[in-house]
C-alpha cells in the first residue's frame, strides 16, 4: 500500500533550501524503482523506460512507485477503474507518463503523488495540521503512484476518454489538470511539461500558506519567487496571496510600488509573538537578519514557534535565526550545542557534502547528480558558517556537511575566545516535533540552514521586494535547499526511518 502526503498538510545554498520552504515538503512516502539488471551495467545499457543510478550503478525503471493496483468501487467490491486487465488483454492496460517539477518547471520533483480521482477532491485547508502520512487521498482514486527521482510517472490501469482528469499533489501543494484524447490500451505521454509543473498561482492550483520574515542578510521571499510561484501571490497578511512578507531587521520593509501599491510590511515581532498569527500558515521561513536580535524574540514568541510546530506547522530557520534554537525552549535547546563564538569562514567556497547514511539523503544524492551536480554526493556552499557545534543525533538529522580542516578560523591574541571548530561542521539539519513524541505521533517539522539562503539578493529597506531579487538559474545549493523546501512541505515521518512502506 503506499503511503502519501496527505490532503490536509503542505549561491547553492539556496537549491538545498528550497530542495528544505516547497525541505517540512519528502517524507513519508517513496521507495527505490524496481532495479533491473547486474550491478556492473554501465549507463549506455539503460533502456528507454530507464534512467541511470549513479549511486548504484545500474538502470533502474522510471516511474516511482508501483501503481496502487484496483481500489474498492461504492459497493466495495474491486474495481480498477480504468482500462486494464482483460479488457487489454492484460498487462498495465491504459498508462499516463509524464514528469513533475517545481513550478518554475527547472527542477523535476521525486515522490510526489499523482492520480486519477473517481469524485472531486476536496479542498484543501490552510494553517498548521496533524494529519497521518497514511491518510487515504481525496477524490477515491481510481489508480495512483509516486514520481522517482527524476520527476517521472507512469500510471497504469487509468481510464481512458475525451476528458480525464489528473491530480498532481506533494503536502498541501496541488495542481489538476484535464488529459484530452485518453486511447484506450494505450500509452499517453504528457509532452506539455506546463501541464505536470506544481501551480503558480492560486487559480492553477493548491499552494501552501507562507509567512516569510525579511532579513538583513537573506532573502528568502526571493527564493520562493525563484523557484516560480507568481508574484501576486505575494500579498499583505490582510489579503488572499499565499505568501506573507514580514519585516525583520535590517530587511525589506515594504512592497515595490508596482506591487500592492507599495504597502508596508507588518514588523515581524508583532506577528511571531503570538501563537494564533502562526497557526494561520503551513509553514514559517524567517530569514537571516545578519545578528540574533534576542530582543524581539520574547519567551512567548520562542514558546509559539514551538507550539506552531507541534501542532503540524513546518520552520525554516537561517543561520543566526539559530537563537530560536540555542535561547528557545527547552526542547529545542536540546537539539544542537552552538559554537556561538565561532566566525564564518568569510569569501570561502567549499564542498558541501550530502549525508547518505538515511535513505533521504541517499535520494538527495542522487537528485542532485540527475539535475546536473557533479561530482555525485558534493556540491559547492558560498558564505560557509560554522555555528554548530554537533547535533543530538537522537532528535536531528544531519543533512550536509563541509570539512573544516584547511578552513581559515584563525584569530590572534583571541584563540582562548574562538576554539577550534569540530571536523565536521554541519551546514542543514532537521527534526521532527513533539520532540519527546513516538514518530508516529509526530506532527511538525524544523530545518535549520546554517548558510545564507539566497545567497546573492538584496533584502534591505533600500530593496523594496522583489526589486532586490535575481532572476539567475538555481545554483547547486540552491537546489539542495529546493529539494529540503519541499521534503518541508511534505507529510511527517522520521528521516532515518525505513521508507520501504512510504
């Protein structure tokens, strides 16, 4: 049986975060295709239907998951649906391929869930949930399966017809689309990737609800810019946009006057100090604002951040947003010990290299090389840090590393001051909450970057959003954060668990 995002939830730096805001987005469900042939095939043997593992070194079938098989029609009694069995003559019967990326359509997406709905599905609500990963999926599909790695599908046993139906869905983000011209028996490839990409804008679709901070030195509204959601959605809280801008310090204080008519952005220490104005989003990104600023920060707002969470909320933290974590909860001050006096390795370029030690940061290894990041398993980080101490590996999951030997932390006549870094300086974790929960009782989620997201956009009250924004392609860290962004978005279940079953 699969298991899916639910209906109820939804510079390189900034690839990894997106691929953590669109990272809370791949959690619960996926497995590897089905592998076929010896593991001393090289790349040329790969058959049409195949794409080549890297990691494995063999072809390996696209499509994901297996197709759900036949589901139960109103009577209960086994129904495929769809154009398969006997009346092909057996085999897959009918099958819809296609591919799945981000909205932009640069970047495919892996374990997205795409299927044929018997009924409508319902809508989806905005604001901080708890739903199951195991939720059944509105609509009573009639087939469904996962994307792989590199984005694609294929779903057997579909109905055929002038008109059908398709639903694309990851977490709380969905887009459906009418397939014309459906051949029975037959194989119907979407060759208009504008019809399998997530949606834009609201009348395209689904797209979770947003509450970004500005920040000094990060930018992250521009990141969700970036990665193709439309500028309309870009709004004041008092409006329908799907994406809220707050001002933090030091950050854009206000809409260009093309958009929204130059309105001002509410401070951001008058929207997390209170519990009730975070449970109105899926997910929270507060960007860097160059300093802790502990002074807006009160315990109230420190205590909702966690609360927001817990009750199914996702937070994305970066670099010295750290103090929700090192002056939090306690809880959360359970999480990593911050080397708080150690400097950024300022200028340096250095090799981020992927965890591979849980299955998702085997798939992460693996996305990034198919969407061009050589060599496999590393990619370059600008603006590195060196915040983190380590991790409680018994709540956290590391996802990126860099070596800090060779890195210059050198500061004469204070070394008493700035110790040595560790040998290993995490660069993106994640956890789960409640922290103290079973895993299957978890709800929320919490990524933490320790580098700059969008590393190159200008966020200050001289930049007035989005004129401080780069319309440049996604950097390889920056698809490393496309990819966690969405792995955020997704439904909850513990990183290093067995994804056999998602």
């Amino acid at each position: 049986m699969l298991c899916r995002p639910t209906t109820g939830n939804f510079s390189p730096a900034f690839y990894l975060f997106i691929a953590v805001i669109f990272a809370a987005s791949l959690s619960a469900c996926s497995d590897s295709d089905d592998v076929n042939g010896a593991t001393n095939q090289s790349e040329e043997d790969c058959t049409p239907d195949q794409t080549w593992n890297p990691i494995d070194n063999v072809c390996v079938t696209i499509g994901g998951e297996e197709d759900a098989g036949p589901v139960a029609d109103a009577d209960g009694e086994e129904d495929t649906g769809g154009n398969g069995g006997d009346e092909c003559g057996g085999g897959p019967g009918t099958t819809i391929t296609g591919t799945v990326t981000i909205p932009s359509g640069e970047l495919p997406l892996p374990d997205v869930t795409v299927y044929v709905p018997a009924t409508d599905p319902d809508p989806i609500s905005s604001g901080a949930t708890c739903e199951p990963c195991d939720d059944a999926l509105s609509g009573n599909p009639i087939t469904e399966t996962l994307t792989g790695i590199n984005g694609r599908f294929s779903l057997t046993q579909a109905p055929s017809g002038d008109e059908v139906p398709l639903v694309i869905e990851v977490g709380k983000w969905r887009r459906q689309v009418t397939l014309e011209n459906v051949e029975p028996c037959q194989e119907y490839e979407i060759t208009d990737l504008d019809k399998t990409r997530l949606p834009r804008n609201q009348e395209e679709g689904n797209i979770p609800q947003f509450g970004v901070s500005t920040g000094g030195c990060d930018a992250l509204g521009c990141l969700l810019r970036k990665i193709g959601i439309d500028e309309s959605e870009f709004t004041p809280e008092d409006e329908d946009g799907r994406v809220h801008l707050f001002a933090g310090r030091d950050g854009t204080t206000r809409y260009d006057n093309s958009l929204n008519d130059g309105a001002s952005l509410t401070p951001a220490w008058n929207w997390w100090d209170d519990l009730d104005n975070l449970l109105d989003y899926d997910i929270v990104a507060l960007s860097c604002e160059c300093n802790n600023n502990g002074g807006d920060k009160s315990n109230d707002a420190r205590q909702a951040l966690q609360d927001f969470t817990e009750a199914g909320g996702r937070a994305f933290l970066s670099h010295l947003q750290y103090i929700w974590l090192s002056e939090g909860t306690d809880d959360f001050q359970s999480v990593a010990d911050w080397a708080t006096g150690m400097a950024p390795a300022t200028g340096q370029v250095e090799d981020g290299i992927i965890d591979t030690s849980f299955p998702k940061g085997q798939d992460l290894r693996e996305w990034m090389y198919q969407t061009g990041t050589t060599p496999a398993g590393e990619f370059p980080i600008h603006e590195t840090r060196g915040s983190i101490e380590s991790i409680n590996e018994d709540i956290a999951t590391q996802w990126v590393w860099i070596e800090s030997e060779g890195m210059d932390f050198e500061f004469p006549g204070f070394e008493d001051f700035f110790p040595d870094p560790p040998p290993e300086l995490v660069q993106y974790f994640s956890f789960n909450t409640p922290i103290a929960a079973h895993p299957n009782d978890q709800c929320g989620r919490l990524v933490f970057s320790d580098i700059h997201v969008a590393s190159g956009q200008q966020s200050s009250p001289d930049h007035p959003f989005p004129t401080g924004c780069t319309d440049e392609e996604l950097t390889p860290q920056e698809k490393a954060l496309v990819f966690m962004l969405f792995d955020l978005a997704r439904c909850i279940i513990p990183d290093k668990g067995d994804l056999a079953g998602r």
